[in-house]
C-alpha cells in the first residue's frame, strides 16, 4: 500500500484532469508515430521504477496521441462514451482483479453475469431463456454465434464438429448480405467456413437484406443465415421478421449481428425497426457502442443454450466446477477481466428509460444534423436517418475528403470517410451519451464551414 496508494491518487488526479480538459482540446491531433515513440519508447529499462513515476511518464508521453472519443464531440465511428457509473465501477473492476471465466475465481462476478443475461433479454426483447457469453466486443461475439450455429445446423445433420471437425463434413451453406459488416467476414475465416464460399445475397439502396434474393438463396442442407441490425454506413436494419420466417421454412440458423442497431429495441419509438428479431437463433452486440460501457464490452446472446455451451465449453480435470455459472462455457476467452461490472453499472445506473432516452437521443441529434446539412446545396444526404448515422456527401470524391481532412484538422470535432456505392461518403456517427444539441450544431456547422471552403 506504501507504493500503491500514491500510484493510484496520481492516477485519478490525472484521470480527472484529462477530462475535464476534454471539453476543450482538440478532439484528435495530427501526430507523428516518431513523436510517440520517443515519449514511449527507448531501451527497456535495467532496474525498477517509481510506480507514480511511471503513472506520470505515462500520462505525458500518451497525451499527445490521445483521441477524445468520450466528450460529445466524436463522430467517427460508432464509438459511445463512458456514462459515469460505469466508469466508476471499471475503476473498481481493475483493483478487484477477477476472472469470470470460472465461478470459483469468482462467485460474484459469475452471478453478476447471470444476472446481466436476464436483464439484456428483457431490454432487448430477446426470449428469457436465452444464453450469453461476454466478450471484448461485436468481433468475437459474432464469432461465438456463429460457432453455436455451425454447431447446431451440423448436430441437426447428424455431425459433431466439435469432435470431428470440418474434415469430411456435411458442406455447411452460409448466406449473408452485400451489406454485412466486416467481421461477419473474420468470424467465417476463424471459423473455418471461408470468405469465398458465401452465398451473397443482394442488398437495397439503404443496404439492408432483400427478403425476396434471400427465398432463392436458402437451398437446404446445414445452412446459417447472417442479419443485421444496423448498417455501419446508413444505421439501416434488414427486414428481420421476412428473413426469419424465411429461414424458418427451410431449418436454417439465423444470426444477428446487432453491434450498434439491435439496441433500439430498448427504445419505445424505435424498436419497431428490430421486429422480427426476436426470432433469431443468436445475436452479437456491443455494450461499448450505443450502452456506452467503457472497452472492452461484447455480448452474445443465444437462443439456443446447449448449442451455445457445446461449441464453446472448456473442460479439464483440474478446473474447478461449482453450481454457480461458468464464463468460460459460453465466451471463447478463459481469462479475462470482470467486464461484467461496469456493464452491470451501466445498465443498473441507467435503467430501461434511461438506456431509451440514451438512444432516441442520439437518433434526434443524428437527425438535426442531417437536417441542417441537408439545407445546403453543397452537401448531399445519402441516407435515410433511421437511427444514429449519417451518411454525406459534398461534390465529388476529392471535395468529400479534403472536407472531412479539414474538419478533422481543425479538432472541433471529429468524422469518418467511408466507401458508398462506390463513391467516397463522410460518415457521422451519434453514439455517445454526452452529446448535446450545442455539440450536435457544432459538428454540423464544421461541415458546412469545410464545405463552403
């Protein structure tokens, strides 16, 4: 305690005055890698150090590289902030230093898991009996739901995969959308299922699945259907309740990857967008994006339990069982933090209203944007607003992203360029819980500034 108490006052005092001073810095800085690495880098050092010493060193060598995602101000990528409960309880998780990956590690935080479950079914709309599994994020809980249903659709032909593999299996069909994000793609690779070996169905103007394509994709045979609830381009969400009944005429696994949109279930004015959704086998979301949990914060939720467990279980003689849940039968991590804790704080300090007034807010703020781009002549709306993206265009290809380099540059504020339909886009993305109206007129008056220049 004699080292670790002064470490840990200097921590906070530096954690409270980074943001603080968030309001007011420039939300990224144009910094060079060597400039970085002289602050971080050198030889390894021969002896000990000071812990506070090294907490200061820290602290200044990273400031410069720091990018202030948690202010209001960012509009990047799909990025929430960090509501205050929860921040306070990571704090706490990392002093705590539990592994939820075994309940004898942890009782509390395996029952603070259970739990959650039940809370996130009831939030999102989700059958009560559902399983989950937490991960760092959208990357591995898709992963995990598409191994419950590569697990499940080959059981179903009479294949255990996770005994005998993919040598000499049943060919297992996947069917995904033109407008799937990208780790849809890494989880299938992981997976073993490939990139190539997709079926592709195609998407409309808004990038969401065309129920109609997906009827002559669905040939029978094991077969996994991939969703989305939440373009990262346009916020749009496929038509899920055609796409499941779809899937459920022919025996197929249907998987929703929910990372940002399958959130708007919790809200009253949205969550007719997600209907049908309901109905999947799993689904993968992101508590670090719209639920504004600090990272690492994944979910994946299964309609399936047993399925769930089989593909994901680890089991060895000296692992200690208890009657209390297991993470590690339902995560593809063993160790891990408790990130359980801060999720728990989130959703305890928000509550169902709070978690809805969170959402629709920032799709009110998404929308105010859009309509005051959309005054302009020069700037182009490429999206329907339904949620919390919008996605702009200003002339052509070389004028979008010299705008977007120089609202980027001035450090007001913050946007993303993206591809769309084979033309360059600026993406805005309103997913943080402390941007306010002012912040929201701020963004769009610097692309209106970029604009006119």
């Amino acid at each position: 305690m004699t080292e670790l108490r002064p470490a840990l006052q200097r921590a906070a005092d530096l954690a409270f005055g980074y943001l603080e001073g968030s309001r007011d810095r420039p939300v990224a800085r144009r910094v060079a890698a060597p400039e970085l690495r002289e602050g971080l880098g050198g030889p390894l050092p021969e002896n000990p150090s000071d812990p506070t010493e090294v907490v200061e060193a820290l602290a200044r060598a990273a400031e410069p590289g720091l990018v202030v995602t948690n202010a209001g101000r960012y509009f990047g990528f799909v990025e929430g902030g960090v509501v205050p409960a929860s921040m306070a309880a990571d704090w706490l998780t990392s002093a705590w230093d539990q592994n939820p990956a075994f309940s004898a590690l942890s009782p509390a935080a395996a029952v603070a898991e259970e739990v959650c479950r039940g809370w996130l079914c009831e939030l999102l709309g989700l059958p009560a009996g559902c399983s989950a599994g937490f991960t760092s994020g959208a990357q591995l809980a898709n992963l995990a739901g598409l191994a419950a249903g590569r697990h499940h659709v080959l059981r179903e032909a009479g294949w255990d995969v996770d005994a005998d593999g993919l040598f000499g299996a049943p060919e297992v069909t996947v069917v995904v959308s033109a407008g799937r994000h990208a780790t849809i793609d890494r989880a299938l690779r992981f997976l073993g299922l490939g990139e190539r070996r997709v079926t592709v169905v195609p998407a409309d103007d808004q990038g969401r699945m065309r129920p109609d394509a997906l009827g002559e994709a669905l040939v029978g045979g094991p077969t996994i259907v991939c969703a989305q609830a939440g373009n990262v381009n346009t916020g749009a969400v496929d038509p899920l309740r055609e796409i499941a009944e779809h899937v459920r005429e022919c025996g197929a696994w249907l998987h929703v990857d929910g990372a940002f949109g399958l959130w708007a279930a919790a809200a009253p004015s949205l969550k007719h967008l997600t209907e049908g959704a309901e109905l999947a086998d799993s689904w993968a979301v992101d508590g670090h994006k719209w639920l504004n949990v600090p990272y690492d914060c994944g979910i994946v939720l299964c309609a399936h339990p047993e399925s769930h467990r089989s593909a994901m279980a680890l089991t060895a003689p000296y692992l200690t069982r208890t009657s209390f849940r297991d993470g590690s039968d339902w995560s593809p991590e063993s160790s891990r933090r408790a990130r359980v804790f801060p999720l728990w704080a989130a959703l305890r300090s928000l509550g169902r209203t709070g978690v809805a007034a969170l959402v629709e807010r920032c799709c009110a703020h998404a929308r105010r944007i859009a309509d005051t781009l959309a005054a302009d002549p020069r700037v182009e709306v490429l999206n329907d607003v339904v949620l919390n993206q919008v996605l702009v265009r200003i002339g052509d290809d070389e004028r979008t992203r010299a705008a977007a380099e120089q609202v980027q540059a001035a450090g007001s504020t913050w946007f993303g360029t993206t591809a769309w339909q084979g033309r360059a886009a600026i993406r805005i993305s309103v997913s943080d819980h402390a941007t306010t109206t002012a912040h929201a007129d701020g963004a769009a008056e610097a692309l209106l500034r970029a604009a006119r220049d």
